[in-house]
C-alpha cells in the first residue's frame, strides 16, 4: 500500500513538471510570433522600396495577423504575461508607424496619422510612468484594427495596377472602376477615419488617466473624511498610514520584477491594476 501511494506521489510529481515544461514551450512559442512582427517593422522597408506596394500589402497584411494569432494563443493556452503585453503593444506601434513613414512618401496625409500615434503613447507612456493603469481600452482596440485595415488597403490602392490583374485574372472586374481612380484620393479617403480614431482614442486615454487620478486622490482623502474619530484612533490611522505609504515606496527586487514580467497567474490577477502592481512590493 506504501510503494503504491509512493508511485502515485511519484506520477503527480512527473506530471507536474511536464505540464510546467510545455507552459515554459507555449510561452516562448506565443512570444515568438509576437517576436516575429517586431521583425517586420525592418522587413517591411526593403520590402516596400525593392518589391512594390502591391507586395508590400500582402506582406503588411501577413505581420499585422500575428497581432491576432499571438493574442489568441495566448488566451488558448493560458499563457498571458506582462511581457507579452508589453511586447505585443510595442510592437503594434513600432509596426504600424513604421508602415506609416512608407505611406507618407506616397501621400503626406499620414503624417497626421503618425503625429496622432506618438501622441498616444506618449498618454500612455506618461501614465504608465505615474504607475497608472495603461492597459488597451475597447476603443483602442477598434482604432487599431481600423488602422491596420487603413496601412493594408492603401498599399493595395498604390499597387492598384497589379492588383487589378490579379482580380481579372481570377475573373473579378468589379473594382476595375474604383482601382482606376486616382491613389492618392483613395488613401486620403482611407487616412480621414483612422485619424477620427486616433482623436477619438486620446481623448479616451486623457479621461481615463484623469479618472484614475481622481481615484487616487479620493483613496487618499478616505481616512480623514470621518472626524468625529478619537485622538488615539486618528494617532493610530496616522501611524498605520506613514508605514503603508513606506511599504509603497519600496521597489520589488529584479527576480521579483523579472518572475512577475512572465508570470500568467501574477497577470491574470493584476492585469486591471496600475503598473506599480508589478514594481513595487504593494
């Protein structure tokens, strides 16, 4: 009876290990294919420059997916970290303006675009500095899919001549009309939402940074809003209060930092909380 509750013990144990192993796998796997678009933002130059637009489009279309692939792996097989977090919206960005730059050589209009971009994250990186919450809102998350359809399909308007033989190839003349007109009224047509988005999107990120600031300060108001409260309680609320506010300031070690960057549990538990969650100890 002991060697068989030794050898269930022992079984549990091997499982164990396997299953974090293949946890470990999947992790570097979902990070790869974020790794993958960050790749893209050099590829997509030579890209654009030796092969064409119409190319470039397909090639664009092809890394923007892994902003997809790599978010639904990640939720599949329960591997979200903060790293990949960050990865993935580093990434997004670096990607996305640089795809920008390539279109502003073919219509200044996505200068506009790219001045929106930087000013978004630099609310966010603002407020992730401040320790707040930087996490993607809904809106962002529509204004990116717009903008990813915005860099793909003004690509295919500058390759219009190429992609219009391969539609009739496949006997499809239906835009022949449309891919006739001139490209650059195309992409202005395409830029004028993505930049409505992009307006729309800081102003969201200005009210939320707002909104978690007032939450903070109405946090810190809290335990002097009640005065009828003895002498010795307040004392007592004082002293509790100075400790909390030592304990806050006191950074987390770099194994700490680093075991939280990559840990799914410590984010799936914190992942709606402000960035000092993963700096500091409380």
């Amino acid at each position: 009876m002991k060697e068989k509750f030794i050898d269930i013990k022992k079984e549990i144990r091997e499982q164990e290990q396997t299953h974090g192993k293949k946890h470990v796998r999947n992790k570097i796997l979902v990070n790869l294919i974020t790794s993958i678009r960050s790749l893209g933002t050099i590829a997509i130059i030579p890209v654009f420059f030796q092969c064409g637009s119409f190319v470039t489009a397909l090639t664009a279309a092809g890394f923007l997916a892994t902003d997809f692939i790599d978010g639904l792996l990640a939720r599949k097989l329960k591997v979200q970290t903060f790293f990949g977090s960050l990865l993935d919206a580093l990434s997004d960005k670096a990607f996305g303006i640089i795809c920008l730059l390539l279109l502003s050589t073919l219509n200044p209009i996505f200068l506009a675009v790219i001045g929106l971009e930087l000013g978004i994250f630099a609310i966010n990186y603002k407020s992730g500095q401040e320790g707040k919450n930087v996490k993607t809102s809904g809106a962002g998350r529509a204004k990116t899919l717009l903008l990813a359809a915005t860099i793909v399909g003004s690509f295919f308007c500058y390759g219009a001549p190429t992609l219009k033989e391969v539609l009739n190839y496949i006997n499809i003349s239906t835009f022949n009309s449309l891919l006739e007109m001139n490209p650059t009224l195309l992409t202005s047509i395409l830029a004028i939402p993505a930049i409505g988005a992009n307006l729309y999107v800081a102003k969201d990120y200005l009210n939320i940074s707002k909104k978690q600031e007032k939450e903070e300060q109405e946090e810190e108001l809290t335990p002097f809003e009640e005065m009828t409260i003895s002498l010795e309680e307040i004392a007592e609320k004082r002293e509790k209060l100075l400790s909390q506010k030592e304990e806050l300031k006191e950074l987390k070690s770099r194994q700490e930092i680093f075991h939280d960057l990559f840990d799914t549990e410590f984010y799936l538990e914190h992942k709606d909380d402000r960035l000092k969650t993963l700096l500091y100890k409380r």
